[in-house]
C-alpha cells in the first residue's frame, strides 16, 4: 500500500497501539506493542431493559446475555434517545441525537461525510477490517462504507441461496461467524450484528415466529401480566395516544388484547430473545476459539424499549419508561477481575456507544459525537461528574394521529413532555411516580417545577442542532 492510502494506514495502527498502551494492555512477549483492541456491537430490536435474565426478569431465558453481564458492566439505567428503530441505529453508528444526524424517516442513508465520522468509518480508515450483518436500517448501507456488509431484515423466515428455508436469526449468526472465520490474519476488526429478533414481524398473523427448538425453554410457563396492564394506565394516557388510530393501541389489538393473545404471543416474544442470547454465545464462542476474546470489546445493546401491553399499548415510539429504558452491556478487557460484575447506576445512552468503541481503540472520537466515553464510569478509580438529564425526540410517522411526534427533558427525578402536535404536555414527578400515572403539569403547586423544565427542554432543543 503506497500514497495517502499508506499513510492512513500506518497512521492507523500508531493510533491503535497508543491507544492500547494508553488504556493499559499488556504487551506478549514478542511484541513490541500491545494488540489492538477489536470490537463486536451487538444490537438487539425491540427488546425492553427487563427482557433479560440479568435485569431480574424470571421467565426470560438469556444464559450467554448474563454470563457476559457477569463478567462485564450493566448499565441498569441506560436509554435511548429516539425509540424508533431507524433513528436508534442511526445514533448508534454516530453517537448523535436524531436532530443533529438528521435520520427522522426510514430509507433515509447517511451521507458519505457523515458516515465517514460514525464508528465504522472511523476504525475502518485507521485500517480495522469492518463487518455489518443482519438489520441496518439507515437506508441501504453502500458496499464500500464496509469491507463486508450483508443487510437483510423484516421477515423472521427466509430463503437461502440453495432453496432451504432460515430463520433470520440463525442467519445472522451464520454471517457474523463467517465474518469472524474469513477475516484477514493479524488485522484488528469491528463487526456489527443487527439482530431482527425479537421485533415482531408486522405482516404475520402471529407476529412473532420463532424456530422450533426455543419451545422447549418455555414448556408450561406463564407469562406475568403486563406490569402497567391495570386500566388505570391506559386511562391516565393523553387522549390521542389511547384512542384507535394511534399505532400503538392498533397492535395492542393485534397482539396483547386478551390474556390467551398475551400469553401466546409473548411466550413467541421471549423465544425469540432466547434464540438471540445463543446467536450471542456461539459469537462470543468463536471470539474465545480465535483467541481474541480477551482483547474484544463486546457492546450488548437495545435499539429501543418496548410496551408488552403497558398502558394498553404495543411496540415502542413515546417517552415511557417501556420504551426508551434498554438493556446496555460492555465487555470490555480493561476492566480488573474485581470489577466485573458490576451494575453501573449512570445514565448511560444509545448515544454513547460511538464514541466508547473510539476511545477504546484509541482513536480521537470527532467532534461531531455528543455522548460519553463509558469506560469513565468504570476503569477509573474516583467518581466522574456524569450527565443528570437527556434530551429525548421523536419525529412524526405518517400522521399525527398515528405516531405523533414528541420531546422531553428526562431527570432522574422528573420527566416533561411535549407533544407540540396536539399542545400537550406532562410533567411527571418520578420520585413520588416512577409509574409515571399522574401528570403534574396544571397543578399550580409545580408550576416552577413546569417552567423549570419547559426552560430545559427549550435550550436542549436548541443546542442538539449545534
């Protein structure tokens, strides 16, 4: 390799080996500089921060999710801050709120500038071999952004080239390990695997359409009813979200409606995450056999939250709890024995993946990023000053009434909402509410707490563009 070609990519493997030698590897003894650290990003669609073993959740079935838990950090408070899968994943590559990377409708790709700061971008110019397989969901991902890139989703079932019939699931683990097992010798890589499942396929009578062997896991089981299922909560919701035309009580009616529905679907639903957790393990399985697991960051993430029927709605899109709150967690080599385990309490975000891959590469995260580094939270040894609020946004889909747009301002001890489409707001008091049930927002006795945070959620609205 000659030219300016060369030049990056020796550029590249100086940034790698001071990055590692800055976050503390140890080099073998025949080299002279640690091996770079390599990166698997792991997205999971649809799937709520309590759809986990790890979380506390007693029916789910997710060994290989809470082995890497065990052995990693989980960020117990983490969210993100668009529900919707096409903005979730276009904040992920990133590392900025949907007002600043501007993907607010599906089939939307990012520009070539644009896609040249997200974390593939980045590594792959510093000479890291790329990989995305499974759901992209950016637009359609342009073949020379990857040096490997297989994009498919939408169908749990699919055609292989020879006529057999795959679950999607199962093919994206076949591509991520053929991935892993063609790889150039001796070349630091990053792979991202956009898991389909468990998002329902919405085309389905079933909706949710697992394979066979994951019945097993749940022979005789029954499903909690949904935490948020009393009337109560559907009665408490703004009066556009809990009418018919809103999207998430249509498929409320489609999935959750009756306690056999409920039962049968989210029993489908939890299958399908457990076949995701062995897709997780027999990956994490190749790391081990290659030899490179001990020198892999792993990021487990959620796309974004999800209603199991919470509030008499289905699917994700508003500012909810059950929908913007995901499960988060890092493998992450650096970290002391005595540190795994851990639950981090921050509140960590979709927009922080980016530029964490970044610094553990060691590369400069661009200036465009608006999250965190993670690891500040549990490499060093004295508490770091992190963030106490978000932003969070939604756009409009299709109509008003049937996804309407949304921002809030989210604290740990308040949450306010606008719904600038229907001049509705809520303001909930997550101290005394955590079930988010009563909105505070005419009481004259938080009407400084109102202005407060409608002063907060204007100036966040302002500088996300920036």
């Amino acid at each position: 390799m000659t030219g300016l070609g060369g030049r990056l990519w020796v550029a590249g493997l100086l940034a790698i080996a001071m990055g590692g030698l800055r976050a503390g590897h140890h080099p073998l003894a025949a080299q002279a500089v640690p091996p770079a650290m390599n990166v698997v990003v792991l997205i999971i669609d649809d799937i709520r921060w309590d759809s986990i073993g790890a979380a506390g959740n007693p029916v789910v079935r997710t060994p290989r999710i809470d082995q890497l838990a065990a052995g990693g950090v989980r960020f117990a408070e983490a969210r993100v801050t668009t529900s919707i899968c096409m903005v979730s994943r276009a904040t992920l590559l990133t590392g900025q709120y949907m007002s600043r990377h501007g993907i607010t409708a599906f089939g939307t790709p990012l520009t070539p500038e644009a896609f040249a700061a997200t974390y593939p971008g980045v590594l792959r110019r510093a000479g890291y071999w790329t990989g995305h397989v499974g759901k992209y969901d950016v637009g359609r991902p342009r073949v020379d952004d990857y040096d490997v890139v297989r994009a498919y989703h939408g169908a749990h079932w699919m055609t292989d080239a020879d006529g057999t019939r795959v679950h999607v699931t199962e093919r994206n683990t076949r591509d991520a390990l053929d991935f892993l097992r063609t790889r150039p010798a001796g070349r630091p890589f990053v792979l991202t695997v956009g898991f389909f499942a468990p998002h329902a396929e919405d085309n389905a009578k079933d909706q949710y359409l697992p394979q066979e062997w994951s019945r097993a896991l749940y022979d005789g089981v029954t499903i909690p009813p949904p935490r948020h299922g009393d009337a109560a909560y559907q009665q408490a919701l703004p009066p556009f979200l809990s009418a018919d035309a809103n999207e998430g009580r249509v498929r409320y009616h489609w999935r959750f409606d009756t306690p056999d529905r409920y039962q049968a679907y989210m029993t489908r639903y939890y299958r399908l995450i457990s076949e995701v957790d062995r897709a997780i393990g027999r990956v994490v399985d190749e790391l081990k056999t290659q030899g490179v697991y001990d020198r892999t960051l792993i990021v487990v993430i959620g796309d974004n939250g999800y209603f199991h029927g919470d509030r008499g709605l289905a699917d994700k899109w508003y500012p909810y709890e059950a929908s913007i709150r995901v499960p988060l967690i890092v493998h992450d080599p650096r970290l002391d024995a005595g540190r795994r385990g851990r639950v981090e309490q921050a509140l960590a975000l979709n927009i922080d993946v980016a530029p964490s891959v970044l610094a553990a590469t060691g590369h400069p995260v661009p200036a465009s990023m608006q999250g965190r580094d993670l690891a500040a939270l549990y490499l060093g040894d004295r508490p770091v000053a992190w963030r106490e609020e978000f932003f969070y946004e939604h756009p409009t889909i299709t109509r008003r009434e049937r996804i309407p747009s949304s921002q809030a301002v989210v604290r740990r001890d308040w949450k306010y909402v606008e719904w600038p489409e229907w001049d509705h707001r809520q303001l909930f008091d997550l101290r005394r509410d955590p079930e988010e049930l009563r909105n505070l927002v005419d009481d004259p006795a938080h009407a400084a707490d109102r202005i407060r945070l409608a002063a907060a959620l204007a100036r966040w609205r302002d500088d996300v563009r920036r």
